[in-house]
C-alpha cells in the first residue's frame, strides 16, 4: 500500500518557522514559495484571518518574535532590494557533516549547537529580496479602526501629545549616571525591559544572525541618535518624523516589510495587508563571520555576500532597531481595493448590479437619512446637504492626459470663521464626515499650518529614504480644509509652496514629490472638501454658498454638540456610502444623444451660462446622483433632477 506523507502539524502561527523548514525538506526551490503560500492560505480558510495577530494598534514590545502577523498598511517608501541566502550549508564541527538549512523569511539562520556556516558551499542560493518601508494607514478614522483592530490597544489621537524629539534620557543607576544622546529608535524607554540575545544553550538550537557588518562613522561624524520617553499610556511613541508617518499617530505602526516575489506589482502609497513572519527582537548584531571572541555573542556569522554601502544616516533610516520598527517576512499579501471595513475585502470593483442587489440589503432609506443627517449639520440646507453626499460618492475612475474624470471637489461657503467665539459650524460638519467614512483628515488651514507644515513628500538623498508629506495619502482619504481657521498673514515659502501643491491636488488628483533635482507625478485619488467663509482661493470645480433655513441660528447651536444617530442607522450609511461609491456606471448612447442636443440648446439659451466645463460638470454630478440612487445607467428622469439642482444652485451664485 502507498503510505500518503504525513500533513504537517506544527504550531502554524506560533511557530511558522518550524512549518517552513518541513516544506522546505519537501518541495524544491523553484516550488518552495507557492507551497508555502497555498499551506498559509488553506490555513486561513480553515481557521479565517481573524486568528492571526495583527500589528495594528499593538505596541511593538509586546510582539513575540518569529510567528505569524498581519499588517494593515501603506507603502510609504521602496527602498533598495537586498541580497539574502535563501539556503545554504552547515558544517558540524566534530564530523564535518553537512546539512542544507532554509534562510528565507527570517533575518537569522538556524543550525544545531556546534555547527556553523560555510559561506563558500556551492550549495548555497543567493536571491534577492524587495524592502517595503510600510506604516499604519493614514487618517483611517475610529469607527473603522474599532471594526479592523477590535483586540488592538489603541487610545484617542487627541488625547496622546507627541513628546518632543529632543528629549534624553539617564542610564539607569547600575548603569551610571551620565547623560547620553537619545536615539528615535531607542527601546530603553520601554516598561518591560528587552534583554539581548543570550547564548544559545547546548540543547536548543544555535541562531545565528546574518546581517551586514556596520560601517563605522569617518572621522568628525557623529553617531549620536535622539530618543523620545514615552507619555501617558504609550510605552514606545517615536516621533511621526522619524517613523514617516504623514499624520500624527500615536498609535501607528511602522514596519520593514521583506517581499520575496511579485514585489513589481506594489507601489507607493498603496494600502495592502501582508501577512508574515514577524522579527522584533531588540537588535541584529552585527559581527564577524565566524564568530567566537571577536564577535561579542557567540556563534553569529556575518554574511559576506551583503553588500554595505550606507552612509550613517541610511543606516539610521533604513535599519532602526526591530524592536520599535519590525521586520515583517511576507508569506501573502491582500491589496485593499475599497477601504470600508463593512464590506467583503474580496469584492470585485466595480461592483454589478447583480452584486449590489445581494448587498444592499435595508438600504431603502439610506439616501434620505443621510440627506436629514446631512442637513441637521448645515442647518436645514437640503441643497448643500445633496451636493456633500454627492461629494463623498465621488471617486476617480478614470483619466486621460487634459483630464482628471470623476473628482468632485466641493466648496461650501457660507461658514462663520472659526475663530469667532462659540462658532464650530465647520467642525461639526467635518466630524460627521468622519463618523461617516472609513478614512478622513481634517486640515484647519491656519498660517502656521499653511507655512510650517511639509505637505508634500521629500527625498532625503543623505538618507536615501523618501520622508513623508501631509498630502501622502492612500486612495479613498477624505480631505476637509477648513478655510474659516484662515487669519490675516502672509505666507512664506514653504507656505507658498503648500498652496501649490493643494491647487494641483484638486485640478489634477495627482502630487508633485520632490525629489530636490526635479519632480514626480504621484497620481492619487482624495475628495476635497472645502469650508469657507467667503469662496476658496482654492479652485474647486463646484462652488455652493450656504443657505441655512435659520441663519441667526447658526453661532448659538455651534456650541451645542451635534447628537450622534443610532449605531444601526450609522452602519447603515456607512456601507450605503462605501458600497454607491463603487458601483458600475454607463452611460447608454441614446441618453448620450440627448444630453449632447441639450448641451447645444443651452449654450444656444445662455451663451454666457454654459460652456464645456460646466458641461462636463454636469455630467460627472449625473453621474453621482446615478450612483446615489442605486442606478447604474444614466435616466432622463435623473438628467431633469441634475439640471435642477443646478439651475438651484447657479440661482444661489448670482
């Protein structure tokens, strides 16, 4: 009788290690990779992805190095691929045996007590693999995070300060008592104390380290490195700077994620979910090859076949202690296509008819709650109330090298300044957005924001890492700008430069990185929303003035807060909002006939009124009101109700 090999048994989320060198004893090297991949998946059918532990709103000191992770990110820098021993031969030092070890997805070797690396066996395998600086999504808002992270720890954003970078810190007693330069990757700030590897034991196996030998400073350059002391309730809270965070997060999550195919298809700014190994011990050493007196703990190997040309500042930036910025080996990845948590992360965009019916469930009265919510916020305006859900519909679904089709940036003026006391109209708006979408940033545009903050990403060439801008942002973030923080000032430079980048966003939806010797078109897909007093400086392509039903209204109920709607009617419009957004939209070519004759008899009723952007306008709100209402073919009875609204709103401009 044929005797089926036995199916693999270990620990695959405690000890995924363990799983991988079994398959690595029974698949070759050209197969290993997709076996490994198909036994995790089958894995997380069996038991759903909700069993593995997520880095997400989890301190990094309390991660246990070596199992399986998920990690809900964005790509926020490549950087350069790296060389690795995806195998390679051990020697026993008593008999000279030799045995072939696997070295993918992890940063340390593994062989038995007392054999060590031969560096110069023809057995070994050198590959390469991609390095993904990745950081926890920007702007993701609470509800969405309570959805994604329910077992994470996390604690309100504004409620946790960002300590300064400059702080230091004393050695312990038993340490001395001088004061030492501070490091942004420092872990001795931590509650629990991270001890450093220990001598492997005669009967547990060695560990060996594979790792670049460190480049000393030239003469005159400073090693010092800052490090910031935790407050409150975060143990471990680096600076936003230092970890690229886009947005202030005192719960993000940075991580080196290590991609070993495929890493061609991931891109800048682009949200994925890896799921992998995880590496959090406090160091790598760093050490000679075989170890022994001069390698400082014993039985680490460095391996020659690195190549280590950083200057210090790249290795500040690209090799920080995995202790506060893992490494995370990826075995899978899942790219998030549509950002609602309420929805299957599986769904196919865009999304059919047939599809929407099976989702849509009690939607019925969606539309209608949304639009009283709406204009509770904007004090009875029922036409501002349809044109901002209409706005949190829109998305970019397709361009051309003039156009930008599908961006819908809003501006609704009308608003009180902020600085007028007792007035947060604006912000109970901008707060009901957030209750709304799973991704918002709200930017009061005051001259300090508008002159000290980066908005868009810069190349650090010192660092050879890309440092983030407050506009490098995944796709599908709302933006709010709230013009009424605006005071009297004049903007600097960099201010100057800001404005700029906003103007190119809402024309073109794309961000001009700087790369100092020139720049680079990032395309990007973000709703602008902006609040004013008076119209934006900022050039929007809708423009509406606020009609409230109550105008003297308006400062006496700011100071009221808004009441929330109950949690079921909330995850009603959330998934209304996330599922609309993505339907399948056409536009059949009899109707096409139509508008286009329309267009011809309005230009030739209003020369003055009508011309090819509004037009185009026009088009892109039927669109919307298409979407909104659960068509996916363009009516004439939606046409009638869009040339409506905006003979409304064109009423209200002159």
């Amino acid at each position: 009788y044929l005797v089926a090999m036995p199916i693999v048994q270990e620990d695959w989320i405690g000890k995924p290690l363990e799983v991988i060198r079994t398959l690595f004893g029974r698949y070759d090297q050209n197969s290993l990779d997709k076996e490994i991949a198909k036994y995790f998946e089958e894995k997380i059918k069996q038991n759903g992805l909700k069993e593995v532990p997520s880095l997400n709103g989890s301190p990094t000191y309390k991660l246990q190095s070596n199992t399986l992770v998920r990690f809900r990110c964005m790509i926020q820098d490549v950087l350069d691929p790296e060389l690795f021993l995806s195998s390679y031969e051990t020697v026993c030092e008593k008999d000279q045996t030799r045995e072939v070890h696997c070295g993918m997805y992890t940063d340390c070797s593994y062989h038995p007590d007392g054999h060590y690396i031969d560096f110069e066996s023809p057995r070994n395998v050198t590959q390469d693999r991609q390095t993904f600086y990745c950081i926890s999504v920007p702007a993701e808002t609470q509800w969405g995070k309570q959805i994604l992270y329910p077992q994470s720890t996390l604690v309100e954003t504004e409620s946790v300060p960002i300590p300064s970078s400059k702080s230091k810190r004393k050695i312990s007693e038993s340490e001395g008592s001088t004061d030492v330069p501070a490091s942004p990757f420092s872990e001795a700030s931590m509650e629990t104390d991270i001890q450093p590897p220990k001598t492997p034991s005669p009967d547990k196996p060695e560990v060996t380290a594979i790792a670049p030998q460190a480049k000393k400073p030239k003469e005159g350059e400073s090693n010092e490195m800052e490090e910031i002391k935790p407050q409150g309730a975060v143990a471990v809270l680096p600076t936003f700077s230092h970890l690229n965070f886009p947005i202030v997060d005192p719960n993000g999550v940075a991580a080196l994620v290590k991609v070993y195919h495929d890493f061609d298809t991931f891109k800048v700014n682009q949200v994925v979910e890896f799921i992998g190994i995880v590496y959090a011990e406090p160091f790598v050493p760093a050490v000679d090859q075989r170890g022994g007196q001069d390698a400082g703990i014993e039985g680490v190997s460095i391996d020659p076949t690195v190549a280590f040309e950083e200057t210090l500042m790249e290795m500040k930036a690209h090799s920080p202690p995995p202790s506060l910025v893992p490494r995370l080996h990826c075995i899978m990845a899942n790219k998030i296509m549509q950002p609602n948590p309420l929805l299957p992360q599986d769904l196919v965009l865009p999304v059919k008819m047939d599809v929407y019916y099976q989702l849509s469930g009690s939607m019925s009265t969606a539309r209608s709650e949304l639009l009283d919510l709406l204009s509770s916020v904007l004090y009875g305006d029922r036409l501002a109330a349809e044109y901002t859900l209409l706005h949190l519909l829109s998305t970019v679904y397709a361009r051309t090298e003039m156009l930008c089709l599908g961006s819908f940036a809003l501006n609704i003026s009308g608003f009180p300044p902020s600085k007028m006391e007792g007035s947060s109209c604006s912000s109970n708006l901008a707060q009901l957005i957030k209750e709304l979408v799973p991704k918002c940033h709200v930017l009061p545009m005051t001259l300090e924001n508008m002159n000290d903050l980066d908005f868009v990403p810069k190349k650090d060439y010192t660092a050879n890492r890309l440092n983030s801008g407050m506009l490098q942002l995944s796709d599908g973030t709302h933006l709010v700008l709230d013009e009424t923080a605006m005071s009297e000032g004049q903007l600097n430079e960099n201010g100057v430069k800001n404005l700029t980048a906003l103007n190119q966003l809402i024309l073109w939806q794309k961000v001009n990185y700087d790369f100092q010797y020139h720049t680079s078109e990032f395309p990007c897909d973000m709703p602008v929303l902006v609040l004013s007093e008076g119209k934006s400086l900022l050039p929007t392509q809708c423009h509406l003035p606020l009609a409230p039903v109550a105008p003297e209204k308006m400062i006496t109920s700011a100071n009221q807060p808004t009441t929330s709607p109950p949690s079921d009617v909330l995850v009603r419009l959330r998934i209304y909002l996330g599922l609309h957004r993505v339907l399948a939209y056409q536009l059949p070519d009899h109707i096409r006939e139509t508008l286009e004759q329309d267009f011809v008899d309005m230009r030739k009723a209003a020369p003055g009124n009508m011309n090819a952007d509004l037009f185009h306008l026009m088009l892109n709100i039927a669109r919307l009101v298409s979407l909104s209402v659960g068509q996916s073919v363009l009516s004439l009875e939606t046409w009638r109700h869009v040339k409506s609204l905006e003979k409304e709103r064109s009423a209200r401009l002159n």
